[in-house]
C-alpha cells in the first residue's frame, strides 16, 4: 500500500519538477553506465 502511494507521489513529483529536472537525473544515469 505504501509502496504505491509513494509511486503516486513520484509521477505527481516528475509532473511539478518537469522536463529539465527529468533531463538531469536521467543524464546522470546514463553517466554512470559510461
């Protein structure tokens, strides 16, 4: 239960930090498979 609301806050958070701030985390993922 807890699990899936705290996967509601983090689409609700995606939505409210947008595209950029999207961009970044992912960047950074990319980085550290290089």
């Amino acid at each position: 239960m807890i699990e899936r609301y705290r996967k509601e806050i983090d689409r609700i958070d995606s939505k409210i930090l947008g595209l950029f701030e999207k961009r970044m985390v992912f960047s950074k993922k990319i980085g550290n498979y290089k």
